[in-house]
C-alpha cells in the first residue's frame, strides 16, 4: 500500500513540470515532495513565460528564443528526471528562486 502512494506522489511530481497546477487540485497537494517539485514547475512556467516575452523583442529577442527555448526544454527534463527518481534536486539557475514560494 504504501508503495503504490509513493508511486502516485511520484507520477504527480512529473506531472508538476508539465501542468504545475494538476497536482495543487488532488490530495498530492500536502505532500512536501509533490510541493517540492510544484514549485519547480511554477519557475520553469514563469520562465518560459518570460522567454516568450523577450521572443517578441525584434531581432535580439529573435536570436535568443531559440536558446532559451532549448534551455528551458533542457531544465524541464532535468525536473522530470529528478522527479521519477524520487529526489529533490534543484534546476540549475532558476531552482533557487522556487524556495521563496509558499503554498
């Protein structure tokens, strides 16, 4: 029984990088190792949101998409890995900055 609950946390933890707010809406949310990686997620949208934003700046933003897109997709398998594995690691860089929300 218990195997199968670290099981589901885990699959709600991957499931935080691709759609942060899923696991915020099932009874995962009090679990300290599905918010761990909730809050990853959250950094790595807020990124991408930010990316997109700098992508409409003409011709700077032009040139630095594409990294940053690959940057991004870069981070966001690091997070799933970290996730399947059952750790809690840090994105490099943005990981930080995910430490200072609370929910």
């Amino acid at each position: 029984m218990e195997e199968t609950k670290k099981e589901k946390n885990i699959g709600m933890a991957i499931v935080a990088y691709i759609l942060f707010f899923i696991p915020l809406l099932t009874e995962a949310k009090n679990d300290p190792f599905v918010k761990y990686h909730v809050k990853q997620g959250l950094i790595l949208f807020i990124s991408w949101i930010i990316a997109v934003v700098i992508s409409m700046v003409p011709i700077l933003g032009w040139l630095l998409a594409p990294l940053l897109s690959l940057i991004i997709l870069i981070f966001l398998i690091i997070g799933i890995i970290n996730a399947a594995k059952g750790e809690e690691k840090q994105l490099p860089i943005i990981g930080q900055y995910a430490e200072k929300f609370k929910f």
